[in-house]
C-alpha cells in the first residue's frame, strides 16, 4: 500500500477552518437581526391597525342626533389613535391620522436596534399604515332567513 501526499493536501483543512466562519458568522448574524426586526415591524403593524380600527369607531354623536348621518368625531379619532399606540407600543411615533368621512388611515414608525449589529446600520426605521372605516350595521335581521330555534 502506498499512501499519496502532498504537500498542498493540508491547505484545504486551513482554508475551510479560515474561511467558513467568516462566511456562515455573517449569514447568522443576518438571520437573528432580520427575525428581531421581522418581529419588530409584526408588532408595529399589529398596533397601527388595532389604533385605527379603534379611532373608526369614535362616531361624532351630536351630529348622529341632529340628523346628520353617520360621521367620526376627528379629535376623538386622533386622540384615541394617540391612547392606544402609547399604551401599547410606547416606542412607536404616529406620524399622521387622516380622517376622511367614516375612513381613518394612521401612519406610525418605529426605530429598533438590532441585537448584534454586525452587518449594516445598529439601527433600522420600520413604517407601518393601516386604515379602517366606519361600517354601518343593519336595522333589522332579514325577514328572509328563519331564525334558528336551537343552539346544537
């Protein structure tokens, strides 16, 4: 038996004990900071459009009760817009409320660090929108369809 070597046949083991840690170290890098800032911009979306859905809701009652139709109140809207996103996010900033008839559209953002800043910006900006309007409901059920008379 005869055993080939040369002298080049240890420079793969080095190159890979080199090289491969200063690719994979990146790409892990990059996967935690892109999860944190994915789970980050979740939350801020999520908030947006629980604050807009809640300010839709502020309907203008005096103008309900003069026979006016149906409209928001648009100080009530903003500053339930405001309520909800300190409480619940108190990190995020609301940029804009729009009120436009019974639709409300809220801009916000929100700067997160990321957790190993190794490639890139320490920080990112995210932006979320959301909007939601004012849905008027029925007078009465539907003459049509029978009401169910058991709950099984």
């Amino acid at each position: 038996m005869r055993r080939i070597t040369s002298p080049d046949s240890a420079q793969v083991l080095v190159f890979f004990a080199l090289v491969l840690p200063l690719i994979l170290l990146p790409a892990a890098a990059y996967a935690i900071d892109a999860a944190a800032s994915v789970s980050a911009y979740a939350r801020l979306e999520e908030v947006t459009v629980r604050s807009a859905e809640e300010a839709a809701q502020q309907v203008d009652a005096l103008r309900l009760r003069s026979g006016g139709g149906i409209g928001l109140d648009i100080a009530a809207a903003v500053a339930r817009v405001h309520d909800v996103m300190r409480s619940a996010l108190p990190a995020a900033r609301v940029i804009s409320v729009a009120v436009s008839g019974v639709t409300v559209t809220v801009r916000a953002e929100q700067a997160v660090t990321l957790p190993l800043q190794l490639i890139g910006r320490p920080e990112v900006t995210l932006h979320a929108m959301a909007a939601a309007r004012l849905a008027v409901g029925y007078e009465s059920p539907s003459s049509l369809l029978p009401l169910p008379t058991s709950t099984f």
